[in-house]
C-alpha cells in the first residue's frame, strides 16, 4: 500500500499536533481549565495517567497562556512541544531539543511475531521502559492507541505503538528494544507493524525524538522517515508563589 500524499493535508497541523489531538480524536483523555470545555478552552492537557503533554491552542495568544494557568494551576509545571519563548512570568524549567520526521518511502508491513500490548502486560512494558528509557510512558498511555510487542521466552523485549493522532496522522512512539536483543530489527520491524494499522486508516506516520539521539535518527531515516522540523520540548512552571499552593 502506497504511503497517503503528504501535500493533500494541511502541513501546519503537525506543527501543533498535540493540540491537534486533544480537541479531536483524543477529546476523551483531555482535561479543560475549570468552566471551559472542548469547545471554549484555548489550552488542554491529557490526564495525568494517560500523558504528560499539554497544549496551546495559540502559543502567541494570551487567552492560551491564560487558560493554561487556570488548568494546570499557579506555581505548577506544564509539558508542552513547539514552544520556544513563554510569555513573561512563566519560567522554563527543562528543554530538550527534538526533531520530528515524517512517514515519506517507508514500507509498512505487518509483523506476525508481534502481539497486541493492553492492560495487562502495562507492568510489564513499564519496565521495560524504564530500562530503555524511550520517552515518557505512564499507566494509561497503552489507550491511545495500538502497541505492538515482541516476546522472547515469554519476555518483552520491544515495543512500539501509537501516541498522538491529529487528522490525518498518527505518531509513532515508545520505539524500544531490550538492550540484550539489540541489532536483531525487533524496533524496525514493529515500526513497519505500527505504520501499517496507521496506513490502513488512511493516515500517515510521523514520529519525534531526542535531536541527541543521533542513532535513532539515522535508523529512522535509513526506513523512509524524513525530517520536518525540529521542536522544543519544553516544561514551564507557571507564574504563581507554589508555597501558596500547600498553605
């Protein structure tokens, strides 16, 4: 199957793609500031157990920074992707250069080893992110789309699944193999299996990482993966005294 024409979908979508996300296809893992909802909120953020992202409907507009103070509350940290400079009063307390690559020659193809992760194999996948350390991953995550798996003597030994959906996309995440079954394909081959599901949807993959993870890069070019930008990830306190939060 031939991967979707990238210039059929609005390019600016992934430029924002957890916004994107979290006002469509995820509404269901979103929270709102207090008094907003789907519809009048400029600022989302996922539940604490599924993700720790948020979003800004408008980085350059008031009402989004706004709104995401009320949500996340004065003094609080926020997660968020994209954003280079907060407005005054917000500090910026991490920042990881990253890069995201898009789905452009990849050959997408079901692997018949892998199995379908859920529920149940979440303590299991949460070791296994923890010793590879592949980006965030919380209780919850394995909801938001399909994980694939592959065993070994009963042992999980790779992952890979699907994260953020904006229309028309779908991310590509939690890319991890067992340093003990490393230089066998297991990452490639569920990459291929993830792209597949996403391309029978009529979507295309796309995927971030560290801009430092020079190696995953590579991989990830060497299989039909294409840089498109290069984001921030970026946590960012609120303005707001975080003693006043505990009195």
């Amino acid at each position: 199957m031939s991967t979707p024409a990238h210039t059929s979908l609005d390019p600016h979508v992934l430029d924002n793609p957890a916004w994107a996300a979290l006002s469509g296809a995820h509404t269901a893992f979103a929270e709102y500031p207090a008094g907003g909802g789907a519809v009048a909120a400029r600022a989302a953020r996922y539940s604490p157990d599924v993700s720790p992202f948020a979003a800004l409907a408008d980085p350059q507009d008031p009402r989004s920074w706004a709104d995401l103070r009320t949500l996340v509350g004065d003094g609080e940290v926020a997660s968020l992707a994209g954003v280079l400079t907060p407005p005054d009063g917000w500090e910026t307390v991490g920042r990881i250069q990253g890069v995201q690559l898009v789905d452009t020659s990849l050959r997408a193809e079901p692997a018949p080893e892998a199995v379908r992760l859920g529920a149940a194999d979440v303590p299991e996948v949460l070791a296994l992110i923890r010793l590879t350390e592949p980006g965030p991953f919380l209780p919850r995550t394995v909801e938001l789309g399909t994980y694939l798996g592959i065993r070994r003597q009963g042992r999980l030994v790779a992952m890979a699944g699907e994260r953020l959906r904006p229309p028309g996309w779908t991310e590509i995440s939690a890319v991890c193999t067992h340093p003990d079954h490393r230089g066998q394909g297991l990452a490639t081959r569920l990459v291929r299996a993830v792209a597949a599901g996403i391309r029978e949807r009529g979507e295309v993959p796309f995927l971030h990482t560290a801009a430092g993870n020079t190696r995953a890069v590579r991989l990830y070019e060497s299989i039909g993966f294409t840089l498109r930008r290069r984001p921030f990830f970026l946590a960012v306190r609120a303005p707001g005294n975080t003693a006043a939060n505990f009195s």
